[in-house]
C-alpha cells in the first residue's frame, strides 16, 4: 500500500467513525465483539471493499443527517413501544420463536405469523416509519427480551430517506448485531435487503450500495444471514415492479408480499 493509499485509508476510518459517534454516544460505549464473531469491524471491512463495477455516487437527501436524538426518538416511538409491551403482558411469546422487526414493512404485513406457520412461533414487531437507528436505540425493548432464536430485521430504507449514508446504515446494522448477539450469542440474524420503491427511485443508487455493503458484512459470519428481496423486485429493464406496490408506490400490496415470503421462508431455520 503506498503513501498516499494508506492515508485514504485512515481518513476513511476515521471519517465512517465519526459517522456513528451520535448514535453510539446515545447508547454508551460500543460493546466488545460476542466471542469467536468478527474481530474487523464494519468501517474496516468498508473501506477494503473494492468499487462495484459501474458504481454510482449515492445522493443524499439532505447534506448533513441529524444526530440521532434518543430523547425525541422515546416521545416519537412510545405508543408503539407501549402496544408491544402490553401484547407482551397479554400473553408472552414464549422463547425460541422467529421475530420479525423494523419499519412499515413489516408493521403492515397482513397476517405474517399466518404467512410462516411452520415455524412454531413467530412475532411481529414492526413500527411504521421508524430507522434501523431507532431497532438499535431500543433493541433492549423490541428484541433481547423474546429470546428469539432468528431475527429477521428490515430496516434502513427510512434511515437513507431521512439522509444517512449507506456507510451509516451498514455502521448502525454492525451496531445492531453487536447489541444482540452479545446478549444472546447463539440468535441467528437475517438482513432484508432493503427493497427498490418506485417513490423512492432517486435513492436506488444509495439502497444498492447499502445492500452490498451489508451482504459483505454477513459474509463470512455463520450467524448472520442476507436475503436478497431487491433483485426480485426489478424489471427486466431493472426499474422497480410497480404492479408489487400499493398506490403510495412505497409500501408493498399482497403480490409483494408474496415474494418476501417465499424468498424470507427459505432462508429460515427450523
């Protein structure tokens, strides 16, 4: 690696880094890597990355994302934060189930615990709206006390809409895993790709680059898992399927759901 290489390199570090520091800042002090899982953090995986062959600078929809504010994000999240805990009061899944959590995806699922009934439990705690910064500001709350044996996580669309970079979104998913499996070192987690909307086709460039960069992370990693929903979504011309979408052109209808479905229930462990 010559001079000039090398410095690239430590500013890129640094630069992803500092990329996270609001977010970590809000949780305290980043938790040392589950023993026998990675010891390479995600910025350094990154940063070795070779370039995709035809690569397209991802836009950014505003020049410098908020800091994540955990205070507003408690006020923003607590109806549904209190929902989940009193359907927990209710009647408490018990453990070893397959849980599915992140934004509107996964909220306006109809009957997803029907769409998985091989599965002995499933549970579905999705919010409408929220960032993959939100599953880990309360991955405390939405995940560790199910005890799931599988996670399958689909967020981070909202998080590049709101303005984070695919190097952001691929930090707060390092973040994510870290959280849970140090916790629970045996869970399993399953990365949706995040999906091409046609409202959202100006961010295409950013979902694809995060999509790779988050299918590198998993890669190598026997508990970490990829599923790969976007190439299915596409037409032959590689333009987002409308015909998958509802009429906001954002959330899927029940054609799209069916994809995930097949495509999700394959890469499930029994």
């Amino acid at each position: 690696m010559n001079d000039r290489s090398a410095m690239f390199r430590r500013l890129a570090v640094c630069a992803l880094g500092a990329a996270l520091a609001p977010l970590a800042w809000a949780q305290g002090a980043t938790p040392a890597s589950p023993a026998g899982f990675a010891t390479t953090s995600a910025v350094e995986r990154l940063v070795n990355l070779p370039p995709p062959a035809s690569a397209v600078p991802a836009p950014r929809a505003t020049p410098n994302p908020t800091p994540f504010d955990v205070t507003a994000a408690e006020l923003r999240w607590r109806s549904s934060l209190q929902a989940f805990a009193e359907q927990d009061r209710l009647a408490r899944p018990p453990p070893g189930g397959v849980l599915f959590v992140g934004s509107s995806s996964i909220r306006l699922w109809d009957k997803l615990e029907a769409a998985f009934q091989q599965q002995p439990v499933v549970i579905k705690r999705g919010f409408g709206g929220s960032r993959l910064a939100d599953c880990v500001a309360f991955v405390d709350r939405l995940v560790l006390p199910y005890q799931a044996r599988q996670v399958v996580l689909y967020a981070g669309e909202n998080d590049l809409d709101e303005g984070a970079t695919p190097a952001e979104v691929l930090l707060r998913y390092e973040r994510f895993v870290q959280q849970v499996l140090q916790a629970a070192p045996n869970t399993r987690i399953a990365f949706v790709s995040i999906k091409p909307s046609p409202a959202r086709e100006a961010l295409l460039p950013a979902i694809q680059t995060t999509n790779r960069l988050v299918k590198a992370y998993t890669e190598g990693h026997p508990q970490l898992d990829f599923i790969d929903v976007y190439s299915a979504m596409l037409d032959e011309t590689g333009r987002p399927r409308p015909d998958l979408f509802g009429a906001d052109r954002l959330h899927l209808n029940a054609t799209g759901y069916g994809i995930w479905r097949e495509l999700i229930a394959a890469r499930l462990k029994l």
